[in-house]
C-alpha cells in the first residue's frame, strides 16, 4: 500500500508486482461527518434551552442576523457581549 491520492484512492501492490487502485470510501466505508468542538457546544447549548421559548426566538433573531450581516456589524455585537461578559 502506498497511501492515499488527492482524489481518495489507495494503491496496492500485488505479490506479482502488479499496483491496482480502491477508493478509501470503499474500503473502510464512507466517513462520519465529524463535529468540531464549537458545533458540539452550540447543540448542548440549544438542547438546554429547548424548553424557554424566549431564548429560542432570541437565537433565531440572532442566526437570522448573522446570516446576511457584514463583518464589521458582526464584530460589534460581539463587542457588546464581551462588554457585557466583564460587567457579569
């Protein structure tokens, strides 16, 4: 075996010396999509507040904005939590 290509197949080298090509996906099945720590937290988080639906409507006005606000709008209401955070 001489590792994995950029387009996901893995090379094997007959006893013969003869190379043929398998997908990794067909070898080991395809990948789980993994969550990174930040995902896993924002899912806890939501499962812990599932049952106040005020809170809930404040994270959908919340990702609502996010979707469509620029860069320089996101950095200011972070401000205003970091603000917030040190007052606490």
């Amino acid at each position: 075996m001489s590792g994995i290509d950029d387009q996901g197949n893995v090379t094997f080298e007959t006893d013969d010396g003869e190379n043929f090509k398998k997908k990794y996906s067909d070898i080991l099945g395809p990948k789980g999509e993994e969550k990174d720590e930040t995902a896993q937290q924002i899912t806890t988080n939501l499962t812990d507040m599932k049952a106040d639906k005020a809170k809930l409507a404040s994270v959908k006005s919340y990702t609502d904005f996010l979707k469509t606000a620029t860069p320089e709008k996101i950095a200011e209401v972070e401000k205003l939590f970091k603000t917030e955070e040190k007052a606490a």
